[in-house]
C-alpha cells in the first residue's frame, strides 16, 4: 500500500470510493472535485493497493491560513471491500507527515485538529487510537443523527 498525495487523474477512482462509502451522499464527482481544486486549503491523500485506489482521506485547513493551523479531518473513506485491513489507519499515520510538510514551507505548524462524526459511527475510535482525539461536544440532530465534535489537541 502506498499513501500518496491525491492527482487529478484520480478524481473518478477517489468519487467512486465516497460513492460507496457515503450512502446519503450525492453527486460524488462534483464534491470529490470542487474540494481538490479547493487545494492547498484543502488536501486529499489517496490509498493506493496494487494500483488501485482503496481510499482517501480529507484534509481542511480552517479559518484562514493561519501560522498555528487548526486542521479539520472533513472525510474519510475506504472502499467497503478493504475495511479493515488497516486502510483507514494507515492513511491518517502516513498523511499526516506529509502535510505538515507543507504546513512548514510557509512557516506553519499543526495546531489542533477537529473532526466530527455520527455519534454511532464506530470511526470515533480510529481517531481516538490515531490522533487521540477526544470528544467535547455532541450536536444534536446535525446531517443524520447526533454528531460528535472531537479535538486532536497539541499534535505539532
Ligand atoms: C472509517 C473507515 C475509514 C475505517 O477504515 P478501515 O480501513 O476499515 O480501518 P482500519 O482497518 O484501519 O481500522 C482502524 C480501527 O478502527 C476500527 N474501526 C474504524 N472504523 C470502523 C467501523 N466503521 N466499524 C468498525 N470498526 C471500525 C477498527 O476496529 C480498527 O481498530 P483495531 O485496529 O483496534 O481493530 C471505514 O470504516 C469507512 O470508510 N467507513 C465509511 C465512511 C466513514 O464512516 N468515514 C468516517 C466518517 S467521515
């Protein structure tokens, strides 16, 4: 598996992931692709297995381009025949280096990152166990469902 920085070749491959992985989500392509161009505010990551994409993961700078970043992780998916075999780990893990990387190159640092979750999502955990993120607040009756606002802070 190689983690890498997301191409705009990869923009069908990466919708037809959140395809399957979001089911009240619509129009894929058009989101996949208005939030790539969306770069470098916001950043995608792709799971690469034997030349096929497995997953992706999103990453949202909030708030303006601030030198101590406050970094949302807005999605992440993989392809419901790889759950499980550490796809979604793998992909926060590797990611992460990468875009502090880029972070770095105009001075800044990672600050806290947020993300948030259906509060019956069992993903709470992967961001527990691979950021130690911890939930402080649940909204009730936000998308689908009560959701849970977790916070990752002090991971520079
Ligand atoms: C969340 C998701 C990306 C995890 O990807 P994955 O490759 O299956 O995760 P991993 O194999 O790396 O597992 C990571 C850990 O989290 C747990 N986990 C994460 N998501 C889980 C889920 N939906 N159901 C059950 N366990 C889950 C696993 O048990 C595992 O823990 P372990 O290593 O202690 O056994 C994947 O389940 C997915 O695409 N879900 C649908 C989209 C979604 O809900 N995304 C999150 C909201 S944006």
């Amino acid at each position: 598996m190689i983690i890498r920085p997301m191409l705009s070749e990869d923009i069908v491959a990466v919708a037809a992931v959140h395809q399957a992985a979001f089911a009240r989500q619509t129009y894929s392509q058009d989101w996949i692709s208005c939030n790539f161009a969306a770069y470098p505010r916001m950043q995608f990551f792709v799971a690469e297995v034997a030349g096929h994409i497995k997953g992706f993961i999103h990453w949202t700078q909030k708030s303006g381009f601030r030198p101590e970043v406050i970094l949302e992780l807005e999605q992440i998916a993989v392809h419901p025949d790889a759950h499980g075999q550490g796809i979604g780990s793998t992909l926060i893990r590797d990611s992460l280096p990468l875009i502090k990387a880029q972070f770095a190159e105009r001075g800044a640092t990672l600050k806290h990152i947020i993300v948030t979750t259906r509060a019956d999502n069992a993903a709470q955990r992967i961001y527990q166990k691979e950021l130690g993120a911890e939930i402080e607040a649940v909204i009730t009756n936000l998308y689908s469902a009560d959701e849970v606002f977790m916070i990752a802070r002090n991971v520079a």
